[in-house]
C-alpha cells in the first residue's frame, strides 16, 4: 500500500495536525518505510505460536472476590482537587 503526500494531507486534516505542506512529502516517505517494515512483519510464519501478553511467562495474581464496603469516602476524596456533596467534579468532554 503506496501513501502519497495527499493521503498524508488528508489524514493530517482528519487528526486536525497542522503539518505544512513542504513536509507531506517526507511524511509520506517515512510513512510508507513503516508499511514496508509491517509488510515484512505479515510474512513471518506464526502458525503454532501462543499469545503471549508478556515475554516472562508469570500468571496473574488472584484476589478474593469479596463484597466490601468501599472504603472511607472522605479518604478518596481527600485527593480530589473539587468535590461537591460526596462526588468528583470532572471538567466537561462532550460539546
């Protein structure tokens, strides 16, 4: 799969990445060494191999799964740098 400097533009528009246009071409370039180097990655023959989520095989620890009561609210919220009647106060994501 070839990247030409106009996917790179259109994807910088997307990302909203203000990327100047005498860099796109370079962008391409490098973006396109990094589909090569993954291409070459899809033909390792990988039949037979496990998942592994680290390279030292440890299992995971266990815990009791018990109900408790959640702790000391005061203490969690101790941190919080605003609280109002018992809650986090977030500052607001959606528009």
């Amino acid at each position: 799969m070839a990247i030409d400097a106009a996917t790179v533009r259109k994807v910088a528009r997307l990302a909203r990445i203000a990327e100047p246009e005498e860099k796109l071409e370079a962008l391409a370039n490098e973006l396109n060494g990094i589909m090569t180097w993954i291409e070459q990655l899809a033909e390792v023959d990988t039949d037979g191999v496990e998942p592994m989520t680290s390279a030292v095989h440890m299992p995971a620890p266990m815990r009791e799964d018990v109900v408790t009561e959640g702790g000391d609210p005061a203490k969690v919220l101790s941190n919080a740098p605003k609280t109002i009647n018992g809650f986090f106060v977030v500052p607001k994501v959606v528009e």
